[in-house]
C-alpha cells in the first residue's frame, strides 16, 4: 500500500480519486435526491444513509489503508461518529482499536462504538481533552494515532462524497456541508473543483471553522450547540484552514434553532431521520443563506439520540 499524494496544503483532486477507488469495497455510495424545497431545487446527498451513520467511515478506511504499514492497534479521539467510523474500519481490516471520548458524549453514539468492536475510555469533558489522552497513550507506543479532521488522507477519503455528486450530477454549482474541525469541509472542497462554490455551515455558538477563518489561524472556540457532539471541534485543522481559505470557500452561520427547524422539516417532508449536526447545512439552505442554481446540500449523520416530530 502506498500514501496517497499531498502537500502541505492538503490532498489533491487526485488523491480523492484515488481513495474513492481504495474505499469503494467496503463503502456505500449513498443516493442523490432531487428535490424542490420552497419553491427552489436542490440536491440532497443521502450520505447519513453511509455505513455507519456518516461519512467518516470513509477518512478512516482511506487513511488506514493508504498506510505503509497497517498498525498493530488504532487510537483515536472523537465526540462519538468518528469513533464508530474507525472502530468499524479497524474491524473491517482486522486489527484492534481503541477510542478516547469525552464524558459528554452520547450513550449512543459510545454504544456504537463498543458495538463495533473497539475498547473505549472516556476521558475529560471535550474533544481536546480526549484527544490529548489519546495522542499520549499513541506516543507511549499503544498503536498509531489517527486524527479525525487533521489529515491529509482523511480529507481525502472525506472528499469522495463530494466526488460522487459531481460525478453524478455536473450540473451542481454550490456544495452546502456541516463544518467541524473541516475535515469533511475541506475535502468536499478539494473535490467540489474549480467553477464550484463551496458553503461551509457551522452553529453560530460551535463555529471554530469560522473563527479561524477571520483569524488566520486555528483559535480557540467554545463549543455549546445542539449538535457539538458532531460538530464540537475547539479548533479548525492546520490543514483544513488552507484548503478552506480557498476564494471559493463561504462561511456561514445557522442557530440551533434553525437545526432543530431543519432537522424537522427533513422528517415530515423527506422521512429523513438525521442528527442535528446532519441537519445544519440544509439548516443554512431554508434560511437563504446558499447561493447557486442548482446546490448540493450534504446530510452527513444520523446518529442522533432522538429526532423531533
């Protein structure tokens, strides 16, 4: 196995295409629907449909197997939907991992985790905390560290969604995605190619893709959303900031409000059962905040603990 390309920039058009090729056995490759929503078209990529309830499943094969070596053990931290995606890659690949995850996170989402087959510690009341205990356990030898959102052959991997939208569907111009730790933004980005708008929505009170943005630099963020379980990252990625400080790229802002309304209006007119944090970026959407003839919006998880009615 060899490494994909890239730069310090992050990955390439290529390197996505070349992990859509190395994940494909073991993936879904999740439906495009075509819908009208108050009176505009729109395109919804059915990506919490994936193996595992969200698209990180995808960075994680990707990263494992554009490895030299596969390790002995995988470590991680996560708010709880990466974790399920590595503990389910290891298992798929046949090797133990092990999950750091912050006491906040949800029984859920933990279940899922231990479901997979991975050992769990919960560390800590954020993401950061979880993911110092697991890069130092890592460090001290247990297995190889494999970060949720920092890493050029995750980005890639999460980029294939993107891929399978234009692949499908040229004619979309705008790509609408939940932020994070930019992970997921930074690949739909890399993907989205030139010509393509790339919107990145964050809750307006768990936004550390939008600070570091207007900073420069990755700062630090509070995280206090309905949907910080997913999208709870204190500070952007070295590597996603460069790709997403792309002319291309648009910020934007959404209240949990609006998510709740968002995740609602999915239900009752989709019977799309999806998380907040699956919900945020067509949350920006029905506020008219997406631009484009024709935008994608990507629902990216539906590991939630109840949806509304």
């Amino acid at each position: 196995m060899t490494s994909p390309a890239s730069t310090q920039s992050g990955p390439a058009l290529r390197d996505v295409r070349e992990a859509a090729d190395r994940i494909s056995p073991y993936i879904r490759q999740t439906p495009l629907l075509l819908a009208e929503v108050d009176g505009r078209g729109v395109a919804l990529k059915l990506e919490h449909l994936q193996l595992t309830g969200s698209f990180k499943v995808r960075g994680a094969l990707n990263a494992l197997l554009s490895s030299e070596d596969l390790p002995h053990r995988v470590i991680t931290a996560s708010g709880g939907n990466h974790g399920i995606a590595v503990a389910t890659a290891a298992r798929l690949l046949g090797f133990p991992a092990l999950v750091y995850v912050p006491e906040t996170a949800p029984p859920a989402k933990v279940d899922a985790i231990v479901a997979a087959g991975a050992q769990v510690m919960k560390v800590g009341s954020s993401y950061a905390e979880a993911a110092a205990e697991a890069r130092a356990e890592a460090a001290r030898g247990g297995g190889k560290y494999l970060h949720a959102y920092d890493e050029a052959a995750v980005i890639a991997g999460q980029g294939t969604v993107t891929l399978e939208v234009v692949d499908e569907a040229p004619e979309i111009d705008v790509l609408v995605v939940a932020g994070g730790g930019g992970g997921l933004a930074a690949g739909t980005a890399v993907a989205a190619g030139r010509g393509r708008t790339t919107v990145v929505v964050e809750p307006e009170h768990c936004n550390a893709i939008h600070n570091g943005l207007a900073a420069g630099r990755p700062v630090e963020s509070p995280v206090d959303s309905v949907a910080a379980s997913s999208l709870g990252a204190t500070m952007i990625g070295e590597i996603p900031l460069s790709v997403l400080s792309a002319p291309e790229v648009v910020s934007e802002l959404v209240t949990d409000e609006q998510i709740k309304d968002a995740q609602q209006r999915l239900w009752r007119e989709f019977k799309l059962a999806v998380e907040p944090g699956g919900a945020v970026a067509f949350a920006a959407f029905l506020a008219g905040k997406v631009p484009g003839e024709l935008p994608c919006v990507i629902i990216c998880g539906a590991n939630a603990e109840w949806i509304p009615v």
